[in-house]
C-alpha cells in the first residue's frame, strides 16, 4: 500500500502540503489512505498522537461525496470541526443537543448538489436511535454521494476493550445497509481480541489491517509502593521532577479527588478536581483552566480522559490501581503527545485492589464515562469475571518488580517488544535489584497441565488460584480440589507463580482466546494450550530460566 503510483497520489501529496500544511506523511499514513481510498475496509491501530485525523480528513477532501465520522463525545467531535474549519475544509455535526429544525437544515445541506460540507460528524447514538439520519445517507448513497464511514475510537465497541459504549455496537447495522461503502475503523488501543471484535461487530469485510509499535519511548514509567504518606510523597515527586509543570492524577473516586486536591493546594500546588458528579458547565471550566495553565495539575476520575488534547502534560500519576492494562496504558498515553519526556507512577497497594474490585462489582463510578451516560452491563456474571481477570492482570503488574513495564504493557496490547529497547526508562529495568536465574521449568509443565486438565476452559487467574491450592468457589464448583496439581505450586507466591503463566502465554506455549456467553453477548479470555510450541516442555525438551528478585 506503500506505492505512490495511485490515481490520487500528487493529489494527497498536494492538499497534505497546502491545506493540512505537512511536509511528508507520518508512519502508516499514505498506506491507511490509499487503502480506503481503493474501497477496501481498513482497521488501524496507531498509538495516541501518531496522526490517525489525517488518514481521512484528507481522503474526505479529495473524494466525492460525504464521509460520515462516528466520534464518542460532543466535545471530540467540536474539537476537530473547529480544526477542520481552520484549515478552511467545512463540516457538520449532529448531536442530541441540537434541536430538530437545526438537524434537518444539515443534513438538507448534505444532500445539496455541492453541498460545503465535506465531513458530517455524529455521536453513535445518533446511528443507532435516528431512522431519518439512515434514510439521509440511503438518499445520498442512491446520488453516489456517500463516500466512506468512519468509526473513530472504535475499540468502545467492544466489551472486552477498556471504554466499552453499547451504542457503538449498534454501528453494525451501516455495513448491513451499505455494504459498499468502505469503512476506516480507528483506535488508539486494542488487544488482538478486541480487534477480532471490532470487527466482527462492524461486520469488516476482508480487513486490510495497520498497526504500528504502541511504545511511547519518551514516556518514564515506574511503580511505587503507596504507603499512608503517599501524598507527601506526591507532592516531593512533584516538587522534585515536574515543578509547576502540567499533571494528571487519577483517583478512585470523586471523594478522593476532593481529598487529594485539598492536600496538594495546602502544598502550595495549583491544583483542581474534575470528576462525573461535577455539573458540565464546572468540568468545562476547570478543562479550560487546565488548558490555558491556569491551573497545574487535574485530580480527576477516569471521568477525565478521552479528547484531552494537551500536548505538554508532563506527569501522570496514579493515586489508585487502574482497571486494566490497557486503561492504564490508554491513561498513561496522555503525557508527553509532545514527544518530550514525561513521567508515569502508579501508587500501588493491594488493599487498593480490594477497593477496585468491590467497586467492579457494584458496577458503580468511574466504571461508566459520564459523558455519554451509558452504564456497563454488570448484570452478568461473565462481565464482571472479565473485568476481575483485567483487574487482576493489573495487580500482577504492579507486583512484578523484575520485568520491563514497556514489555508488560505491550505483550498485553498484543505485540512484542524486545527490553533492552527500554534502555532503562523503567523501574524495573534500571533498578539495582540483583536478580537470581531460576530453572522454572517443572513449574511451567505444572501450569500447562493443568490447563489441559481443566478441558482449556479457564482463565489464568484461576488456574493460579487453582496451582496454589485455593479452596475458592469456582476451584470447588469444578471440584477442582481433587486434581493430583491442585496445591503442587503452593510453594509460589500469588505473583511469581502468574508472572510464569503469563510468561508461557508470550512465548505462545499458551494462548488466550475470547469466549463469548451466549445469555448476554459478553465476554472473557480463556486460556488454551498451543500443543505444538508446548510439546517439547512436555516431553522434557525445553528449559525455562526466568529472573527473580529472590529463590524461588
Ligand atoms: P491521533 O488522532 O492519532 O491521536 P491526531 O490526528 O490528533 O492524532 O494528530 C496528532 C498531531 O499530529 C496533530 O497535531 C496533527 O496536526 C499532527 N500531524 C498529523 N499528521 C502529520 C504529518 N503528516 N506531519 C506533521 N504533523 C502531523
Ligand atoms: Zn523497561
């Protein structure tokens, strides 16, 4: 896709200088566009930062006919209108707000002969409740007007994603109505079960795929045990790192927020609280006040998030375990857009994981992004067994002090990255700790047997619960007690015995596989054996050694 040989290429090549006022193309770009612009249906998968607006404002420049963008939030979607405009490209938006008089007048507009508009932007709901903007896009398709659909942020249309939004699962219906209208599905995160996800729900045909490295090298990571002095610590972080430069902090709740925030003014920060329970008008205040460096650092909820576009945010702090890797890593994401260092430390203790765990299973805030109103399905069982496995993945981050954080994240987001690429911009990899070579290969022998003893059916967390001897509910359901390796690995801590399973699953030994339940549509990741990469540990052929801190 990389050739310059296409129909349209000086084209692109000019408008990208002259209007959007690049001087080349950024890894991926030219590719993702000349796909679409051959018809075909593209998903890409670029990190926070790496240009993905362009890959169809430019195409909807130059094509004939409308591209219909389905972005999350009114405000994203404002955001790039005003952009858009600037750059002299004219667009429309529809939006619940909007009184029906004014929705008509547009989408009027757009069915014009030539129309001004070159881009209509809609939130998802307004696909899936509004027949009228279906029988508008019927009526422009029949005059060839109706150029592509864009489906921005598209991992909210899975549930295993991290941002899950039930309406974005009604966008399916597009491709069933206009199934030869090519589709550009973007996001800045997604595992591989996401993606089979988001494609399969959009209904993609023949998907010509991009992804890039997720790595952000300009960003610091490290974990630090949070103790009861963990806001003094905050704030000599502060102090001593990113002095009145610009900073998240994400909290639990929005008490904690408060709390937080009223500790750092006292010292001496400039310092405000953002979360769902705040009145919109207050929350685009203290967004402007950020914004404008008014204000230094957001003590906010996961509330705070999607459509921050500031580019020099210097730090971002977790005051409370993230949900997932994948949300952390999406939160992380925020600091340095700039390409400047920035740091990222997450406060971690395991009676926060209890706190987080209790608030998943209450489904109750900060599990929903206020903004769209929407609540998770926690009605089942299966739902709520995946957000725990999340959860749990996260707390074997934060207990792992031997492997690169960048590794960690991105073997998570599905590639896999070599850690001396790291070059010592995480704890882990930069610490003094020395570390002591173990053979760990009965234990991963264990561990493979028992996912086959298990019938391939069960998470990793259970399968460690199960290694160490646990009695829990789902270990005597299964009467799981009476296996001959139930208990073999009680000799392992909770962290060392699943950093060996997930371990095997990076070497492909073992996989994950997304099982959907019938009853609610939603899903968990199970673990399976690839026989042929496990034969030779079965058979005795193969050692494994890990690193650990300590014998093990
Ligand atoms: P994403 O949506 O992937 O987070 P954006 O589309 O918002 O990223 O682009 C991020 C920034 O990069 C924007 O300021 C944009 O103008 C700039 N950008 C995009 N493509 C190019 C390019 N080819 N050359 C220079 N700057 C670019
Ligand atoms: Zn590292």
């Amino acid at each position: 896709w990389s050739s310059r040989d296409f129909p349209w290429t000086k084209n692109l090549e000019v408008n990208n200088k002259r209007v959007f006022g690049n001087h080349s193309f950024r890894p991926n770009q030219r590719e993702i566009i000349n796909a679409t612009m051959s018809g075909c249906d593209v998903f890409v998968l670029m990190p926070t930062g790496g240009g993905k607006s362009l890959t169809y404002q430019l195409p909807a420049l130059i094509c004939a006919g409308i591209t219909l963008v389905i972005s999350p939030l009114v405000s994203l979607i404002q955001d790039q209108i005003m952009n858009l405009l600037q750059a002299n490209i004219h667009a429309a938006s529809l939006s619940a707000g909007m009184n029906w008089t004014e929705q008509l007048e547009i989408l009027r507009e757009l069915s014009s002969e030539n129309s001004k508009y070159r881009l209509l932007y809609v939130t998802p709901e307004k696909v899936a409740k509004s027949d009228s903007l279906l029988r508008h896009l019927e009526s422009l398709n029949s005059h060839s007007l109706l150029a592509r659909f864009v489906i921005d942020e598209a991992h909210c249309v899975s549930q295993w994603g991290h941002d899950f939004r039930p309406d974005y699962q009604g966008l399916g219906v597009l491709k069933k109505k206009f199934p030869n209208i090519p589709m550009l599905a973007l996001t800045a995160t997604a595992t591989a079960s996401v993606k089979e996800d988001v494609v399969q729900a959009l209904g993609l045909v023949n998907t010509v795929v991009f992804r890039q490295s997720f790595n952000r090298p300009n960003l610091w990571y490290s974990v630090v045990p949070k103790t009861n002095k963990c806001l003094e610590d905050i704030d000599q972080f502060i102090k001593k790192n990113h002095f009145e430069e610009c900073g998240i902090i994400y909290c639990h709740s929005r008490m904690d927020c408060e709390k937080v925030t009223e500790t750092l003014r006292k010292f001496g920060h400039k310092a405000a609280f953002y979360h769902g329970s705040m009145d919109p008008g207050k929350r685009a205040f203290v967004q402007k006040k950020w914004s404008k460096d008014e204000i230094n650092i957001i003590c906010a909820t996961v509330a705070f998030g999607m459509g921050i576009n500031k580019p020099d945010v210097r730090f971002v702090i977790h005051h409370s375990l993230p949900k997932s890797i994948e949300g952390y890593y999406q939160e992380c994401g925020r600091a340095g857009r700039d390409g400047q260092r920035s740091s990222c430390v997450l406060y971690y203790c395991y009676s926060d994981y209890i706190r987080v765990k209790h608030m998943i299973s209450q489904g109750g805030p900060g599990q929903s992004t206020m903004t769209m109103g929407y609540n998770r399905i926690t009605s089942s069982g299966r739902t709520l067994e995946s957000n725990t496995d999340n959860l749990l993945r996260m707390v074997s981050y934060c207990e792992n002090e031997v492997d690169c954080r960048r590794f960690l994240q991105l073997v998570h987001l599905g590639e896999n990255f070599d850690s001396t690429n790291c070059k010592n911009t995480c704890d882990n990899c930069s610490s003094s700790k020395t570390l002591i070579e173990k053979d760990v290969t009965l234990t991963a022998r264990q561990l493979v047997e028992l996912v086959k003893l298990t019938g391939e059916r069960f998470s990793s967390a259970h399968i460690v619960e199960l290694y160490r001897g646990s009695l829990n509910q789902t270990v005597k359901k299964h009467r799981h007690e009476t296996l001959h390796l139930h208990g073999a690995g009680k000799h392992l801590t909770k962290s060392e015995a699943s950093r060996i399973l997930h371990y095997l699953v990076t070497q492909d030994i073992l996989a994950e596989y997304v099982k959907k339940s019938d009853l609610y549509g939603s899903v968990s990741s199970l673990l399976k054996v690839n026989r042929s990469k496990a034969a030779s540990l079965c058979s005795g052929g193969q050692t494994i050694k890990m690193r650990f801190p300590s014998a093990v």
